[in-house]
C-alpha cells in the first residue's frame, strides 16, 4: 500500500479488525519512510456489478457514486456517517448476492428509497424528489400524501 502522504511504496499494517457490521477489514497503517499513520477499508467483492441506466446504456457499478448521493439526501440532517457506511454497505451486499450481474437503476434506488425512509424521512423525501423527478410541489404533496404516514402526527 502506497503512502498517502509521501508516495512511498510500501507501509506497515499496525491494527486491523473488522468493522462494526463485519462485511469489512479496517487496517491502521503507517509509513516507515515519513511516520505518517492512516486508515484503509478492505472489502470484498464478490461481483462485478453492471448498472443498467433509463437510456439502456451500461456502467459499473459506483460504489461512491451511492455514497455521495446518500450523502447529499442527508446533508444537515442528524445522521451520522457510520449510518450512511452501514446502508450503503447493505444495499451493495444485497445487488452482490442477488446472483444478477446487470442491476436497473430503478432497483438500486428503490433500494435506497427504503432504507433511507427509514432512516430519516426529510432524507427520504429529498431522495425521492430527484429520484422520482418532481416538478412542481404538488408532486410533493401527493408522494408525502401516498408514501409517508403523517395525518397522525
């Protein structure tokens, strides 16, 4: 593992262990050459997903490209990273072990839509209103109206 502070070629794993959901390995390291300490993340991969998009046309699948845009549905809203890890780490071993290796864009945010209502529905909400492309706000209320139980609260 190449140093991320230096460049140099080789470092030293110092701790590893799992992480909290196990479907991860968390090494410290640190670089003989400058000192420098830091973390990587190792995790398998059991596929190489494909990911079919509304046009039909194919790419791999983005791991980060899911991160940030989890990320972006919870911007100011009390969830912390390790939740949005966890989610998407789910989501990802669920399109892995599904036995497809060609994944619509339609299931992956689905997925997404029903982790994130979940978590936090102002998140939920934001998600789903690039997801499902609104337009105007009475698309809004209709989705909150059908999706999301609030008469009682």
């Amino acid at each position: 593992m190449r140093c991320p502070f230096c460049g140099h070629e080789e470092t030293q794993v110092k701790d590893s262990r799992p992480t909290e959901d196990n479907s991860s390995i968390r090494r410290r390291r640190q670089c003989p050459a400058c000192g420098a300490r830091f973390t990587t993340f190792e995790r398998v991969q059991l596929r190489e997903l494909m990911v079919i998009k509304k046009d039909n046309t194919r790419t791999i699948f983005d791991r980060e490209k899911l991160v940030r845009s989890i990320n972006i549905s919870c911007r100011k809203r009390p969830v912390n990273s390790d939740k949005i890890e966890l989610i998407t780490n789910s989501i990802q071993r669920r399109l892995e072990s599904s036995g497809e290796t060609e994944i619509p864009t339609k299931v992956i945010g689905e997925l997404v839509m029903d982790a994130l209502k979940e978590l936090d529905r102002v998140a939920y909400l934001r998600f789903a209103s690039v997801y499902k492309d609104f337009q105007e706000t009475d698309d809004f209320r209709k989705f909150i109206d059908k999706n999301l139980n609030l008469k009682n609260e």
